[in-house]
C-alpha cells in the first residue's frame, strides 16, 4: 500500500493532507460516476429553471451557493463533520443518522437524501467493504440512510480526513447541481465550468464554517428553496425526481 503523504487542497492557511490511498477514495466517492443516481436530483432547481429565476451561470451560482451555504448542503457538511468525529461510538452516531435522515424540508430533497445514502451503502460495502459498514447496516435494518452520515462513516473507517471529506463532499454536491444546471437552462459547457470556478472559491470557506459549526447552532435559512422543492412535486413536465 501506497502511505505517501500528498497535499490535495487549501483552504486559508490551512493545508489537508492525504495518504495516496484514501485520495483514492475520495476521489471516486464524490465522482459522477459512482452509482448512486445523483444525477436524477435537481433539489428544487428544476423549478427555479421552469420559473425563470435561473437562466445564467451566474444565476446558477447564486442557487446552488444558497444550497451548500444555507441549506441542505450546509446541513449535511456540518451532519458529516460531527458524525465522522463520533463514528467509533453507535449510539451517538445513530443520533446523527436519524437527525440527517429527517433534516429535510421537503419530500422530494428527503427522498434525494435518503436514495443517493443507501444506494452509497450498497455500493461502498461491496466495492470498500469495512466492518463498521456492515454492523451499521445490520444495526440499522430499513431505517433510512442519509447520505451525508453514510458517507461520514466510510470516510472514518477508512481513514479519510475530516476536512477533506467535508469539502469533496461539497464539492460533489456542488458538481452535481451545476450539471443539472447545464442540461436544464441549458448552458455550454464552458459556463458550467465558469460556475465551478466560481463555487470553489466558496467551497473551501464553507466547508470550514461547517466543520467549526456546534450542532445545537445547526439551521437553514433558506425559504426560497423549499418553495422551488414544494412546487417541483406538481410541474407539468419533469426531468429531476427532486
């Protein structure tokens, strides 16, 4: 095994650091390609888009920031930095499950949530099998998989640090709404880069904040979404399940 330590991103002044083995991981976790179905979900963005509230890269920036800064990306980056910190202790992280599986405010972003986690699960035990993979999906039976916690614990147990987990999460979740963005407005690709290249420069902040954030201090603030997310459920025509 490969256990050369290489630097894979900055935020501010401090440096993550990983073995080459769990970038690996990380790395094909948070790709498009892993299937979980990410690609199905727009969270609400497909409304925005019907409603014309979002027809630029820039347009798009400013909806998929509100996500990772305001809403369910921020609550899922500050779920997955608590839970990977009690990943050794079941019934604190259990906790943290049951809280991320139900800290949606629509059942469409719930249901984006609770697929992408237990398809992640399936996936990873097979591909990256871990004991404490298998004892939480025995322990946890049908209970609902949220994907940040389930992402969180596979990142424990295989070693993957903290603040990298954070971030490439974010940066997925990130990704992958800019995608949708591309192919719904529709955009040129280079916009949706030029989107990307804007989002990462606030990833990096937010995945800090996030990490910092106590739990009791956890909240959304953003309105705006939900609605997209409520009315999402009756548009006429559909090409996201959320």
């Amino acid at each position: 095994m490969i256990t050369a330590i290489i630097t894979v991103m900055a935020m501010g002044t401090t440096t993550i650091m990983l073995t080459e083995p769990a970038l690996h991981l990380l790395l094909a976790w948070t790709s498009p390609s892993l299937p979980i179905g990410g690609y199905t979900y727009s969270h609400g963005l497909e409304t925005a888009v019907d409603d014309g509230r979002v027809r630029s890269w820039g347009d798009l920036v400013g909806y998929v920031d509100a996500v990772i800064a305001r809403g369910g990306g921020w609550v899922d980056a500050v779920l997955l930095a608590q839970a990977m910190r009690v990943a050794h202790d079941d019934a604190a992280f259990d906790a943290l499950a049951d809280l991320a599986a139900a800290f949606r405010a629509s059942s469409e972003t719930a249901l984006e949530s609770r697929q992408q986690g237990a398809a992640f699960l399936a996936v990873v035990r097979k591909a990256w099998p871990h004991p404490a993979l298998d004892d939480y999906a025995a322990r946890r039976g049908d209970w609902p998989h949220a994907h940040a916690t389930v992402f969180a614990l596979a990142a424990a147990a295989h070693g993957v640090d903290e603040g990298a987990a954070v971030h490439g999460f974010l940066h997925a979740t990130a990704a992958n709404l800019v995608s949708a963005g591309v192919r719904l407005v529709p955009l040129g690709q280079t916009d949706g880069q030029l989107a990307m290249a804007e989002l990462a420069r606030r990833i990096g902040p937010i995945a800090a904040a996030a990490r910092a954030c106590p739990l009791e201090d956890l909240g959304t603030a953003t309105p705006a979404l939900e609605l997209c997310s409520f009315h999402h459920e009756t548009l006429y025509t559909r090409l996201f399940r959320s």
